[in-house]
C-alpha cells in the first residue's frame, strides 16, 4: 500500500472506513516466570528489506519502527516457541530489483527462519514471485495494489484493506449529496503507480456513474518505464485542472511533495476546488502540515486504514508500547507502524498456533483462520487479499485529521461516528 500514514485526532469520528487476540504482539501465551526470565536460545530470525533511503524513506523507517515495536513485545512476552526473536532488516534503497535479490539472499542463503514484506506495492511486485520460488510464508502489510493480487500468490499475505476501493467511501459520499453541494465536473489526476491509481479510478467510474462529469483524467509519467512526472509535468496538470475549474480533483498521489505541488499552483492560479482528496500524502502529518500550512490543509481529504485512536485493544497496547519506546502522542503514529506491527502478529500467531517454522503449515494456518490485528480483523482469500478489513476517509480540520461515518465495510467493534462531520465545500485556501 501504500504508502504514509499519520496523524489523527484523539478527538477522531468521522469519515470511516478488535477484540482481543493471544496477546497484543500475538505472542504465544508463555509463563509469567518465563516472560521475566526472558526467551533464551537459539533467535528465531525474521528476514525483510525496507526502503531506508530512496523515494519511500519516510514510510520504510516508519514500517521499521512497526517491525522494531513489535519484536520488542514478543521478546517482553517470553518470546516466539520460547525463544527471542531477531529482526534482520537490510535497506532496498526503494529499489525494486535490489529488493528482490536482498530477499533471494536472506532466504537462499541466510537461511532466515520467517520473512516481512517490504514497503508499496511497486517492490512488493517485484519480491512476491522470489519468495514463492522458496517457498516461505509471505505476510506483507503495506503492499495492497490490484497488481499484488494478481501475481495470485498463494504464499502472499496482505494484512492490510486492498486499496483498490479506499477512495470508494468518498466518491459514494459525494455522488449522494443534494443538488447545489453535489460537485458538477471533477478532475483526477495521478502519478504513474500501482497504489494510487486504481483508487482513483474505482471512484471516477462511481462518480461519473452518478452524473458527475470528467473534465481531466490523465496518468501522469509511465509506469512501464519506471518514469514519474516532473515538477513541471505536476504544475501543468494544475494549471489545466485551474482552468477548466473542476469542482472536486481526485489526487492519484504518492507523497507529500506531489500534492504539496498541486495545492500551490491551485493557489496560485486562484482555483479553490469544492472537494479535493488525495491517495497519500495528506496523511503524513506534521509533515504534510510543514509543506502545505494548516490553514491550507482544512477540508482536504486522504483514505487511511487505521489511526491513533482506532477503537481496538489491540491497537491501544500498541499505541502506548510505541510512545514508551519511541515517545510522542497517539497522534503522531504512522500508520505504516500498525502495518507493520500486523505482518509480526499473523507470523506469531501462526507459529504459536502450528508449534512451529515450517512454512507449509504457517502457510496453510493462514489461509484457513480469521486472526486479530492492531488494524483489526484479518481473514485472507485465495490471492492473499484481506477479506475483513474496513478503510476510513480522513478529513483536515483546524490542524488535525478527523475521522467521518462512511466506510466500505462494518465499523470496527466500539466506534462511535457523527461525532465531527465533514467541512464541504472545502473552505477558501489561507494563501
């Protein structure tokens, strides 16, 4: 998936998209005079790359800090079949075909005992087919474009919602509203990539279904060629959708900097859309703010998976392990993190369950079981897609993400929407 994730109120409700498991690491349930003892022999040893430098920096060092999280709490916990678990985390560069050899390398030759996915899609395409060539259980957490699935990987785990629909709760939305808030002409620009342009054109088709007219629709670089726009391909794309004054833009984007680009042209230009929604960025947090400013950022719209305040026990041990170890608030945990954090507690739950490493049997209790997550419920098809998960809209307000009551599945177990309903139309930008 891709892709940041961030900053939600603790005041959250509103634009949406449980249970307790073994433990909140999904760690075997040893004695309490084991656990102080703490695990002993031989590590067991999960391999992954993420991308510590390159394009996806931001995300790969917010999965590592999930990773990291998680190993922390199963090793607290006594530990995986009563031994300490060992993270062996080796930097793809945001490389999809280092990160393919780094893989063949940690499982061929390193011989590790489990593996974690990767950050996005795009390396995930790449590493899936090698980890199938050896045939190790694969959960990923940040890799849910429709290209993932269709490798039809039976070893492929995706513990995150599929982000083929995540903008599908805000077109519905939108394509419902009465006349004179029902936006009439709509514009969807995208960055040439797996994750953020399958969202957007699940919800052009809703939209256009619904009488809302396309003025721009337009992939921007070339993803066959591995090319992504220029600054200058981004600022022209503005400058059209400026002038032919789409009322809602739907953004295909993968980081700050491109709707950071895209909101100062439309400033520039004097453009306000009515409704602008973006696939990433948006949730980056104090970073997106720092580009943007606040008074820029109300009304703006992202998809997100899971937050600080996600009404889950799982996510709440979680959240408060994070800030004693890494510091902060709720507010300012990444999603990536829960991702993460995910990938770790279907491994341990599966090699608790099968008493075991051997890769048929964790592959097999995966595809035949419903586990619980910090995100939530996790049950997987047959190409390893999460059948249970549910996505949220996200809107800026005053400074902070706010959460509303649509969502494309039931809402998690204790939540409570309505209580702060979305800003439409987005107010005027501060300049």
């Amino acid at each position: 998936m891709k892709r940041p994730r961030a900053r939600a109120a603790a005041a959250a409700a509103a634009f949406s998209a449980a249970a307790l498991g073994i433990a909140a690491c999904g760690v075997s349930s040893a004695s309490t005079t084991s656990k102080l003892a703490g695990p002993t022999g031989k590590p067991i040893t999960v391999g992954l790359t993420l991308s510590k430098t390159g394009a996806f920096q931001t995300d790969g060092l917010a999965c590592e800090k999930g990773y990291e999280l998680w190993a922390s709490d199963v090793n607290a916990h006594g530990g995986l079949l009563g031994r300490p678990v060992k993270l062996i985390i080796l930097n793809d560069n945001s490389d999809p075909n280092k990160a393919a050899a780094e893989y063949a390398t940690l499982m061929h030759v390193d011989h590790v005992d489990l593996i974690g996915g990767p950050f996005s899609s795009l390396i995930t395409d790449s590493v899936g087919p090698v980890t199938k060539k050896y045939g190790y259980a694969f959960p990923e957490g940040s890799g849910g474009a429709p290209s993932v699935f269709s490798l039809k990987l039976h070893n492929l785990f995706a513990v995150s919602a599929p982000i083929a629909g995540e903008v599908l709760p805000f077109a519905h939305w939108v394509s419902a509203l009465p006349a004179g808030k029902k936006p009439l002409t709509a514009a969807y620009p995208m960055v040439a990539d797996p994750f953020a342009d399958p969202p957007v054109k699940a919800a052009r088709t809703v939209m256009q279904g619904a009488g809302i007219h396309t003025v721009y629709s337009q992939v921007l670089g070339n993803l066959a060629k591995g090319t992504v726009p220029t600054t200058a391909q981004l600022v022209a794309a503005a400058n059209t959708i400026a002038r032919r004054n789409a009322q809602a833009v739907v953004l295909g984007s993968v980081d700050v900097p491109t709707v950071a680009t895209f909101i100062h042209t439309f400033i520039k230009d004097g453009y306000n859309p009515h409704y602008f929604i973006a696939t990433s960025g948006p949730d980056q947090g104090q970073a997106f703010l720092n580009k943007v400013g606040t008074g820029n950022a109300t009304g703006i719209m992202v998809p997100n998976a899971w937050y600080g305040g996600y009404p889950n026990a799982l996510s709440h041990v979680m959240v408060q392990d994070y800030i004693a170890k890494f510091g902060g608030t709720a507010s300012d945990i990444n999603a990536d993190v829960a991702e993460s954090y995910s990938v770790g507690q279907v491994l341990a739950e599966a090699v608790t369950a099968t008493h075991g490493l051997n890769q048929t049997k964790i592959i097999n209790y995966l595809h035949s079981h419903t586990m619980q997550t910090v995100q939530g419920p996790v049950a997987f098809n047959s190409v390893g897609a999460n059948t249970r998960a549910v996505t949220f809209i996200f809107q800026w307000q005053s400074g902070a993400q706010f959460l509303e009551a649509l969502s494309n599945g039931p809402a998690p177990v204790g939540w409570k929407p309505g209580l702060v309903r979305p800003i439409y139309p987005k107010p005027p930008w501060a300049g």
